[in-house]
C-alpha cells in the first residue's frame, strides 16, 4: 500500500520531517521513486503558489548564507515562516556536495518555524538543482510563506534562479574588485535589488562606495520590472544593519508587481520555464540511455574528441537515430 495519503497529509500539516521526506523522494533518480514524486507534486498543486518566492545569489564569499541567517531570523521576528533552499556545487565526478549550510544557518536550523534543507545542484548549470522547483511546491504546501533559494554562487550562470523566483536578491562584497567585472553585468540585469554586505569594520566605508557605484551602473540598464527602481543598499549581515528594512522592500515589490499584473506574469514564466527545462533534461537522459545508440554514440564521440567530425554534424546523426529518421537524409 502507498504511503502516499499519509505523506501528504502530514506535509499538508506542515510536518518538518514529512516535508524532508518529500524532498528526498522527489529528488530520487528511481524510476519508481519518479512516479510516486510526480503524484505528490500534482496532488499539493492546489495548496502550493502562496510564498513569496526569493532567489539569493552572488558570488562566493559575498556572504550569503550569513546575510539569510538574519534575515531569515527578522522575517520570523515578523511571524513568517521560513523555509530556506541551499544549493552547494555538486562535484561533476561523484555527483556529491559539501553541504554545510546547516552549520552556517545555526539560528534557522534550531527554529521550530523555520526549514533548511541543503542540497547539491549536481552537474546541472545556473546555480540551482533540478528538482528546485518541486521543492519550492513542497515547501509552499506545508504552509511556509517564505520560501529562499539560495544559489551556489557559480558567477554569471547563477541567473537560472531568476526563472524561479518571484524576486532575485544579489548579494555582492565591497571588495571585490574589477576582476568580477564579467560576473556583475549577466547577475544585475536581473537583479531586483542588490546588496553590498560586510558595510562594517574596516570595510565599511568600501562598502558605501560600492553602493553608490551600483547605484550609477543600474542607470545603464533596463530594469527586470519597468515598475519597480532596483534598490541598493549597503548592509552588514553579521551585524544585523539594514537587514530587517529588507522585508518592507519584499512586501513593496510584491504591491508593485501584483499591481501592474507582474506578479502573474513571472508565475506563469516561472511554470513554463519549468516545463521547458524538464522536457530538455528528460530527452537528454533518454538519448543518452538508449540502447540503439549505445555502440553509435561511443563511435560519434570519439571521432568528435579526434577532431574526425564535427559536434554538429555527429548531433544531428546521434538525434536522427534517435527519432528513427535516417541520418543520410538529413
């Protein structure tokens, strides 16, 4: 007998340990685990969609993790509920990741209404893990209304969070210097609002610049929401300044966003997005697992590393196979 019904109900109840549970199922590569994870997501859809969705990203060492410990703490300080998503590099050899967020969030990890769940994004590209989004599901139907997602901090590709949250934070250090210079332009045209952490100590005044210097690139770009002018604050994360405002500014982008129709329309890019990017993951792991292809992708591959064939040329053979076609008419 499935023990579906009973994890459901209790995720529905906000169980911390069913919601776990939930998230390790869907996370499973078992063909049997799979089908279970897909009845589980189509049954909490009518209870899932009521947080407010935040992507926080930035490169390594900016301070994320610190700047989510506080401001998930002045959000619980509000009476919200907290659940935070940790995405830490997944190794492209053993698939594992350090996941050491726990230890960094030490206040969250304790609080009864609070969530942190970390997981390794694995080989997949933009800072997040395939199964993010049935996370973010699972955790908006136990009841949290806040749901953080936060971004390995990979540089430039860590935009893909910005395809499923409703808002994107970027949390930048002020020393960071021109060699980043390639990372800010791709993070900051998404951006809906930008930090400068670490404004304390001798790095304080390194800080104020910095924001006063973003202030003045964000007049060269166009904004994610042409309603909204993209905040910049200077903030300390482990002193705790600046960080409890940052929940007025979450629920003004709300208002502003729902009111323009906004708000619906990054929901619903969100949804087809995530269509999208299961359809191509889906094909991919069924091409390269097809037993027609086997012998063939091996000889296509080798030949591409030889500088025999062209990647395009042995693509489009390997996918005419695939579909059946005949390669030679192609």
């Amino acid at each position: 007998m499935s023990a579906l019904p009973s994890l459901l109900a209790a995720l529905k109840g906000g169980d911390r340990r069913a919601l776990a549970r939930a998230i390790t199922l869907v996370e499973s590569t078992r063909p049997d685990h799979r089908e279970e994870a897909e009845r589980l997501v189509e049954a909490i859809l009518p209870f899932a969609g009521g947080s407010v969705r935040i992507g926080v990203s930035g490169p390594p060492g900016a301070g994320k993790s610190t700047f989510i410990e506080a401001f998930g703490r002045a959000g619980l300080e509000r009476g919200r509920r907290i659940a935070v998503l940790a995405l830490d590099p997944g190794s492209k050899r053993g698939g594992g990741a350090i996941l050491g967020d726990k230890t960094r969030m030490a206040f969250l990890a304790s609080a009864p209404e609070a969530f942190i769940r970390p997981s390794s994004a694995g080989v997949i590209e933009g800072g997040v893990g395939r199964r993010t989004r049935e996370a973010i599901l699972l955790c908006e139907a136990a009841g949290f209304d806040a749901v953080l997602v936060e971004t390995v901090g990979a540089g430039q590709s860590e935009t893909a969070v910005s395809e499923m949250a409703d808002m994107l934070i970027v949390i930048l250090s002020p020393a960071g210097g021109d060699e980043l210079q390639g990372l800010k332009r791709g993070i900051l045209e998404v951006a809906d609002m930008i930090l400068i952490n670490k404004a304390d100590g001798e790095l304080a005044p390194l800080a104020r610049r910095a924001e006063a210097e973003y202030r003045s690139a964000l007049r060269l770009l166009r904004p994610p929401c042409p309603e909204w002018q993209v905040p910049v604050r200077a903030v300390s994360a482990l002193e705790g300044t600046g960080i409890a405002a940052i929940w007025e500014d979450v629920e003004r982008f709300r208002a502003v966003a729902e009111a323009s129709n906004g708000w619906a329309e990054r929901r619903a890019l969100q949804a087809r997005r995530a269509l999208w990017s299961e359809i191509e993951e889906s094909l991919l792991e069924r091409l390269r697992a097809a037993p027609q292809l086997a012998r063939r992708l091996r000889l296509e591959e080798a030949e591409v590393t030889a500088g025999k064939r062209s990647p395009w040329a042995a693509a489009r053979t390997l996918i005419s196979l695939f579909l059946g076609e005949n390669p030679a008419s192609k």
